[in-house]
C-alpha cells in the first residue's frame, strides 16, 4: 500500500468516526428538541449559537481557518434546528 493509500484510509475512517459524532450529536438535538417543545421555548437561540461559534473559533488551532470552522457549524447548526422542527414542531 502506498502513502496516498494509507492516508485515505486514514480519512475513511476519521470520516466515519465524524458520521458517528454527528448522528450522536442529532440524538441529543432531538432531546433538545423535546425540552424545548415542552417549555414552550423557540428552536432557534441566536445567543448559543454565538456562543458556541465564538468557543469554537477560540479553541481552532488550525489547519482550518476560523471562518471554514464558523461555515462548517453554520450547517451543522441549520440541520439540527431543521431537525428539531421536523421532530417536535
């Protein structure tokens, strides 16, 4: 096998790695979802989302830049609200 092999492995299995943080991250999304329902509170919160982008883009040491790691989380965030609204709403 030769390096440009064994690297794409290497992303296959990150790859995977990242599906399984973000189905586990739409679980708890959903959770969210629920809670929020019950309280009668709106999906989308403005202030936690900035919130988090701006922790996020603190703690990136790269080789991202902080805008491809805000644009990432944008959609990221975007699929969990939709997901939200399509669960409970």
């Amino acid at each position: 096998m030769n390096n440009i092999q064994i690297l794409r492995r290497a992303i296959t299995d990150l790859d995977r790695e990242l599906l399984g943080i973000l189905n586990k991250r739409g679980q708890i999304v959903r959770k969210i979802g629920t809670e929020k329902k019950k309280l009668n509170l709106n999906i989308y919160d403005s202030k936690r989302e900035d919130e988090l982008l701006t922790k996020l883009k603190d703690s990136n040491n790269g080789p991202y830049s902080s805008q491809m790691i805000e644009e990432i989380f944008k959609c990221i965030f975007k699929f969990s609200k939709d997901l939200q609204k399509t669960e409970n709403y």
